[in-house]
C-alpha cells in the first residue's frame, strides 16, 4: 500500500509540474498588460469572455489533440511544420518585445540597455535548451510559474493592504467590445493546435497517460492567473507596483520564450533548432517598430484560419479512410 501511495504522489507531482508548464506556457508575456488593459478599456463581461477562452483553450486542446485521429498526422505535414516554425519566430519575436518595450516604459534604462539585455537573455535561454531542451523546459517552466503567482499576489496585497486609487469597472463599453470579445474565442481555441510545442507536451503527456488530466489541471491553474490579472486590474499602479510588475512580465515571457525555442528544435533537430532560434533573436530588432499588438493580432488571425484549415483536412482524411476501409470489407 506504501508503495502505492508513492507511485499515486509522485504521479500527482509530476503531472503539477506538467500543467504549471503547460500553464506558463500559454500565458505570453503580454497576457498581463493586456488583460488588465481589456478589462479597463473594455469591460468587465468581454474580459471574462476573453479570459473564459483563455482558460478553456488548453482543455481543450488536450481533448481533441488525439481524438481527431488525424490531426497529428496534419500538423506534422512539411508545409504545416514551415507554418508552425513561423509561429515559434514570431512567438519569441513577441515576448522579446514585451521584455524590450516594458524596460522602456519605467524610464529607469537606456534604449540601448533595453535592447542588449532582451538579446543577451534570449541568447541565454537558447543556449541553456541547446541539451535536454524539453524536460529542462518543463523545469523551468514550473519554477518560474510558481516565481510569477508570488509576485502577483504581492501585488495584490500590496495594493489592498496599502490603499492604492483604484478603477471604476463597467460591465461593457460598447457592442463593438462584446463582438471583440466573442471573436478572440476562436483565435484562442485554435492557438494549442498551432503551436508545435504543445503537441510536444501532448506526445510526451500521452506516452505518461496523463494527457488530458494534465490540460485540464493547466486550464484551472490559468483560470487563477486569470483572475489575478483581473484584481490587478482595479488598482492605478504606483511606481513600486510598477516596478515588480516587470519581474512578473519577465517570469511569464521567458516561460514562453524557452517554449517557442524547444519548439524549433522539435520541428528541426536540436542544432538546427538552436541556429533557427538564434537567426530569430538576431533579426528581432528589425520587427521592434512593428510593437506587440501588431505582432500578436497578426499572428493570432493566421493561426485561427491555419486551425481550421488542419482540423478539416484531418476530418476529411479520417472519413476517407473509414470510407475506404468500408469499400475493402465489401470486396
């Protein structure tokens, strides 16, 4: 029974660790900013639409990922792996840019500090994933997470504790904001499926057999990140809060960044993963002026039309095959 009930914790331990990666992950460096600003500038009710999608992508995704029995075999085609390699450029385009342009915005560093350290730390990361890439990754990942809560419930007493001027919520601005809400649901859901990294995950997850409880514990633990950006949200942030702010924004970027780099070595190899991550960080700073919105709706908008597009081939894939297995048994 002893035995057991080792087996049965650390089994428990290990699918944690699975999720707060899965979770962090997920969670791109700009997810804070910008859900603190949707919930200001939007509302209350398109912020919980945004932030139920959010929270639901990741279970669902560990639901369908080998269920639609072809979909694997689709997103592992060449011309849908050229895509998902843009999606991991683009991915670490992203949160370098978060890094980049949130050490702007305190006014306590140059230009040219901002932009050498975002290259040194993404060089840092791609040569710490050079060996070992996706279990270092995971290790990473979960450490940092739990870093990231602590913070932001820091911020949260902080702010509570110390009285900071807080915000007026309404329930909504305009219509326009609960059509934007409803939109982002199906660039949120189609995410995970583009995203060779968590196809990584799920591969590693359903050798274990704890694919889908993983993804489900994964959802839960962002709908508390979730939350947390919403609390925040209320709070007119003063310089402190300013300030540990970037060390949450730092934890949730490299928990992406490390992600999207493993995910190049899984799409090409490790040493051709490693050189395509390090062409990307050497480019970045051409694709600053372009800022972070730009990047994330750019690149959102592609993956949903590419989500569908994989899902209905594999749809089309499995009933021919059933249809020619039916044609076979006739004969």
């Amino acid at each position: 029974m002893a035995d057991e009930g080792n087996i049965m914790e650390m089994k428990t331990k290990r699918i944690l660790q699975y999720a707060l990666s899965l979770a962090a992950s997920w969670a791109w460096g700009v997810s804070l900013i910008v859900g603190m600003q949707t919930v200001r500038e939007k509302g209350v009710i398109p912020f919980a639409i945004w932030a139920t999608a959010n929270s639901l992508a990741l279970p669902l995704f560990g639901l369908i990922a080998f269920r639609i029995k072809k979909l694997h075999e689709v997103v592992n085609y060449k011309v849908v792996q050229v895509f998902t390699t843009a999606v991991m450029v683009f991915c670490l385009w992203i949160q370098m840019n978060s890094i980049h342009d949130k050490l702007l915005e305190t006014g306590e560093v140059t230009g040219t500090f901002a932009l050498v350290f975002t290259i040194a730390v993404a060089i840092f990361l791609d040569f710490a994933l050079y060996r070992d890439g996706l279990i270092r990754n995971i290790l990473m990942d979960s450490a940092l997470w739990i870093v990231c809560y602590v913070i932001l419930l820091i911020m949260v007493f902080y702010g509570v504790l110390r009285h900071v001027s807080s915000i007026e919520m309404v329930a909504y601005h305009s219509d326009g904001d609960l059509k934007w809400a409803y939109g982002t649901i199906l660039i949120l859901f189609a995410g995970p499926i583009m995203n060779i990294q968590n196809w990584q995950m799920a591969e590693k997850l359903q050798k274990e057999n704890v694919l889908e409880i993983s993804h489900v514990v994964a959802g839960l633990i962002f709908a508390v990140y979730m939350v947390l950006v919403y609390v925040l949200a209320h709070f007119q942030f003063n310089h402190f809060m300013e300030l540990i702010q970037i060390g949450a924004i730092l934890c949730i970027t490299l928990t992406t960044m490390d992600a999207s780099i493993v995910g190049m070595q899984k799409i090409a190899g490790a040493k051709v993963g490693f050189i395509i991550a390090l062409l990307s960080i050497v480019f970045w700073r051409y694709v600053i002026p372009m800022g972070v919105l730009d990047l994330w709706t750019f690149m959102g908008n592609r993956r949903r039309e590419a989500a569908i597009l994989c899902i209905i081939w594999a749809i089309v894939l499995e009933y021919r095959e059933k249809k020619g297995l039916k044609r076979n048994d006739r004969v």
